[in-house]
DNA sequence: TTCCATGTTCCGCA
DNA sequence: TTGCGGAACATGGA
C-alpha cells in the first residue's frame, strides 16, 4: 500500500477492506510478532494496550476474514485483531530501513525485520479485539455481508420489503447489509438503474432483483480491480462524481443530491423510480 | 474563512 | 418502541 494512497485517496468500503485483507494476507501471515506498539489508544476500543501487547507479542497471525468494513486477523494464542478503518484508514508494510509512515496508529514488528502499520490520519476508525468474529458482529448489529454466499436474493427481498425510507440510505445502514458505503450505494443504484430516493418498500421484485445482482457484480468487480491495482470499468459511475460529469450510459448531466445527509451522485435519465 | 469529504454514533423528533 | 434525519466527531483540502 506504500505509495499507492496518494495515487488514489479512497475511502475504506468493502472492496477497499478486501483489498486490505489481500494485502494483510501476502505481508503478514505466519511471521512471529516481536512486538505490538499501540501509538494511538484513541482507537482501540475495549481493549488496553497491555491486553493487546500481551495477545499479539510472540504470536503469529494465521488467517485473516471480512465482515462487512471490519477486517479481523486471528492470532495463533487464539482470539482475533479487529481492524476498522473509519475513512481515512489503511495498511501500510514496510522494511527496517524505512521510515515509519506518518498518522501510524498500530505497529507490528515481525521476525523478518518488517514492519505492518496501521495508519489513520483523521482517528475516525477502530482497533480491537474480539474472541469471535460472528460473535462481534451480532454484538455490534452488523447485517450480513453484503458479499456474503449467505445473503440469498429472497433474504435480501425480505429485508427492503419493511423499509419505508429512501432505497440508498437503507443500502448504507451496517446493520441491515454489512459493507456498502457511500460510494458504492450510489454505483450499485446506477447500475441497477433506480433512483436512490425510490422509498425501499416500494421497489418491485424485478427491481429488486436488478438491484441484488448489481450490488454483487459491483463489489465483486472493484474488490478485484482495486486488488490487481487497475482502473474502474468505464461503465461505472464512480470516477464521475461530479455535477454536470457525463454520464457513462447516456452522456447526460450527472446530478448532485442530498439524501440523508451524504451527497449523492445520480444520472436522472438512467435512473428511475419506476422499472422503464 | 467556510464548506466539504468520509463512517459511525448519538440525539431528538414523530 | 421504533424508524428516521441530522449533527457531531477528527482533520485536512479546496
């Protein structure tokens, strides 16, 4: 990750925190940690620095696992890291040698010399520690993974269908579907060709439908674009978030809303209440 | 200087 | 009680 945020400054949604989990994976697994430096204890949430020193230092990370934004990382004394990266969060591995990256709020320091950091400039993010990653999510309300084999379209149905709000922030809220953020609530929406104000309850099955499988081939697709470092597709909506962009289906104006407090990025003629 | 960005949490209203 | 919108939070950039 070293160089690469100031190419690219996004925020963690879930194609980005499965890219963290890649890169976790390659640089981090099976090394003995000499030792777990908490920099910052304004992030870690139930848990002392001590308490994660004492789990973390002499052990080995042996398999990592998403939920949603959260990543966890399950140490080898049993019991798993639990990261969050709020917005400004990421992973950043370096050799001895180099300097620490700046805003470093945890550091591991392997046996091989190297060194993983996780760094978060704006401290609006998370670092625990949990004995149980599906007993973290429930105690946190987390819905399921919004990639998740588990969320089959009849559960997805199931939970829009009691929703009067807007489609877009339902798309949002943690705890109804885990993952999708600001961002990719708004590309999910366009490719499945609604409008983000269409009230939840009031989208038809075939919408439903639409909308289900772009939310999949959405993440799924820029989960893998941003792993193998490549661009967006040219028919997503995200590298045009802005007022009066071209919209990649029709050329139109891309419009700029407000929809429960997040701006929202739409194309008015692609995008409708009712199924076209 | 003011506004905006992002995700989560908290507050208050209906 | 529940569902919801909106403000607050930290921090820097436009």
């Amino acid at each position: 990750m070293a160089g690469e945020t100031s190419e690219r400054e996004k925020m963690p949604e879930l194609p980005d925190v499965e890219r963290f989990k890649d890169y976790f994976d390659s640089t981090s697994l099976k090394k003995r940690i000499e030792k777990a430096s908490a920099l910052d204890d304004f992030l870690l949430k139930g848990v002392s620095p001590a308490t994660l020193k004492k789990r973390l230092e002499g052990r080995r990370f042996e398999k990592t696992r998403r939920w949603g934004k959260y990543l966890f990382a399950r140490a080898d004394s049993g019991g798993w890291l639990v990261l969050h990266f709020g917005m400004t969060g990421s992973l950043d591995y370096y050799s001895s040698g180099q300097e620490q990256p700046r805003f470093t709020r945890l550091r591991l320091d392997f046996e091989d010399g190297g060194h993983l950091a996780y760094v978060n400039q704006r401290r609006l993010g998370r670092v625990g520690w949990t004995h149980d990653p599906e007993a973290f999510a429930r105690r946190e309300r987390l819905g399921p993974d919004a990639m998740s084999g588990n969320l089959s379209l009849e559960e997805f149905k199931e939970l829009l269908s009691v929703r009067g709000r807007a489609i877009k922030p339902v798309l949002m809220d943690q705890s109804i579907i885990s993952g999708i953020g600001n961002l990719y609530a708004d590309e999910i929406l366009f490719q499945a060709r609604i409008d983000p104000r269409t009230p939840a309850r009031e989208l038809d099955d075939e919408a439903v439908g639409r909308l289900y499988r772009a939310m999949r081939k959405v993440l799924a697709v820029a989960a893998r674009t941003e792993i193998e470092h490549r661009p967006l597709p040219r028919a997503f909506l995200m590298p045009h978030r802005k007022e009066g962009d071209k919209c990649p289906g029709c050329a139109g104006p891309v419009q700029r809303t407000k929809i429960a407090g997040r701006s929202t990025y739409f194309c008015p003629g692609c995008q409708r209440r009712k199924a076209a």
